[in-house]
C-alpha cells in the first residue's frame, strides 16, 4: 500500500522552469518504478518520465533535453525539473509509483495530481 503526494504545480511563462515532488509513504519505496505522466484537456494520459527501482531513467520523446527525473530513496520523494516549458507541456502531473513482478507490471499507484499551465 502507497500514497502520493504531489506538490509543485504552477503558471509559468514558455521558456520557465518548474519542479515537482512527489513524497510517497510506504516502507518499500526503493523497489519500486517510479514515474510522471501528465493529461491534458481532451487527450489521454501520457507517460513523461520514469525511473527504475535502480535509478535508469527513461523520457518521452517530447521531453527529452528539457526534464529531469530522479529519486530519493533515503526521503520517500521522486523529482521532475522541468526545464524550456512550451505551451504543449501545459495539464495534471500525476505521480505513479508501479510494482513489478518478473518484470511484468502488478499494480499500480497514483497521486491526485498537480495542474501544471504553460500560458503567456
């Protein structure tokens, strides 16, 4: 059992740089896949980065060069930096925290999110 809390959402201007913490309660925390996906109005969720119970990280296209996710373990907290933020960026940032078994997704945790808006 996993709760997510995150916090850090805000309006910026294109260009800005905004950062996100998600500080999650549990006493498994290091095992497991930790990410951020965002879903903006009308669209579907969207994974945007993630990073593995051993600290590889993996970002989607879109935001590669711009964001940085990273972790740690010692404080039960996942990070997003984002940097160069577009209009395309704006919607909720959701936490996700994902057990895997034999490398196969089991289940899934998630947070109430955090609006993040891109707007000039």
């Amino acid at each position: 059992q996993v709760q997510l809390v995150e916090s850090g959402g805000g309006l910026v201007q294109p260009g800005g740089s905004l950062r996100l913490t998600c500080a999650a309660s549990g006493t498994f925390f290091s095992i497991y896949t930790m990410g951020w996906y965002r879903q903006a109005p009308g669209k579907q969720r969207e994974l945007v980065a993630a990073v593995s119970s051993g600290g590889r990280p993996n970002y989607a296209d879109s935001v590669t060069g711009r964001f940085t996710i990273a972790r740690d373990n010692a404080k039960n907290t996942v990070y997003l930096k984002m940097n160069s933020l577009k209009f395309e960026d704006t919607g909720v940032y959701y936490c996700n925290a994902r057990v895997l078994r034999n490398a196969v997704a089991q289940h899934d945790y998630w947070g109430q999110g955090s609006q993040v808006t891109v707007s000039s």
